[in-house]
C-alpha cells in the first residue's frame, strides 16, 4: 500500500480485486523506498497516515476472507504435511496445501508425511483436528473446491 502516486481509486481497484479472488490468506506490507530503484526518486508519496489506514482496510478483508475459508474448512478432511512439534505437549503442527497450520495430537513419528486430517474446529489462525482413519474420511477432492468462492461464508 502507498506506491508512490496510489490515488485512492487506485487503493479501491486492489480491494475490489482481493474481494473477487477470496484469499485463504495473504501477507501485505506499506510501500517503502528502496535507494536505486525508480519509485525512490518518484515525489508523489502516499502520506504515511494514508499507508497506514489502507494497510489497515486491506488487511481487514484478507483477515475476513481467511476467516470464512477457516470456518469452510471445519468438518472436512484435507491432507496436511506435518513438519514439528507444536508449542502444546503432545501437539504435531503441519500445513494444508493452502498453508493453513494444522494441528493433530500425534506422535512426532508423523512428522514429514502428509496424512489426512479431519478438521473439528479452529483457533484464530490455525485448523484443529484429527487423523482421519481412511473409512471415515470425506473425499479431498471438493473439500477446499468449495471454500475458494468468494461469496463463502460459512462451510458444507
């Protein structure tokens, strides 16, 4: 946010953009110059205050979007590659092929596979659930197929 000469229509076409793709989560940061490049020497600068409160706003709508692709996610199973132990005892972390961090009570013998996981229930960032036993899993094809809508808010 805050390219030099971003006009606030400018500001409004990204936001508009980012609530059509319907992001399971992004990483977004303020425009700062960097000595050499082109925009350094540009003198239309963005007010910091104005960086802050799009950096702000921005991150409101990704914070939503990754919110309501969290909740989609509750009840399904998904493959995860569990990579370390977790901070709580007993806990095994991993990730989602959407980079969701999930995590199972496990032993750290699964770390470096990627098993099935059926999601119970969430924390603010973060996926809970079980390894899924193979009788008991919902199929992984359309399980994050249908929270990739951005009209989604809430998961079936």
């Amino acid at each position: 946010m805050g390219f030099p000469g971003e006009t606030e229509e400018d500001f409004l076409a990204t936001l508009a953009l980012v609530t059509q793709i319907g992001y399971a989560g992004a990483y977004s940061f303020k425009y700062s110059p960097r000595p050499g490049t082109p925009a350094a020497d540009m003198r239309e600068m963005v007010s910091a205050a104005e960086m802050d409160e799009r950096l702000v706003r921005l991150q409101e709508l990704i914070d939503s979007q990754q919110s309501a692709f969290n909740v989609a996610a509750i009840g399904n199973t998904v493959d995860v590659l569990f990579e370390r132990a977790a901070r709580n005892p007993g806990q095994i972390v991993g990730r989602t092929a959407y980079l969701q961090p999930a995590h199972v009570t496990a032993s750290p013998d699964i770390i470096g596979q990627v098993l099935p996981v059926t999601i119970e229930s969430l924390e603010r960032y973060s996926l809970l659930g079980q390894i899924a036993t193979s009788a008991g899993a919902k199929p992984l094809k359309t399980a994050f197929s249908q929270m990739t809508s951005p009209q989604m808010t809430t998961g079936t």
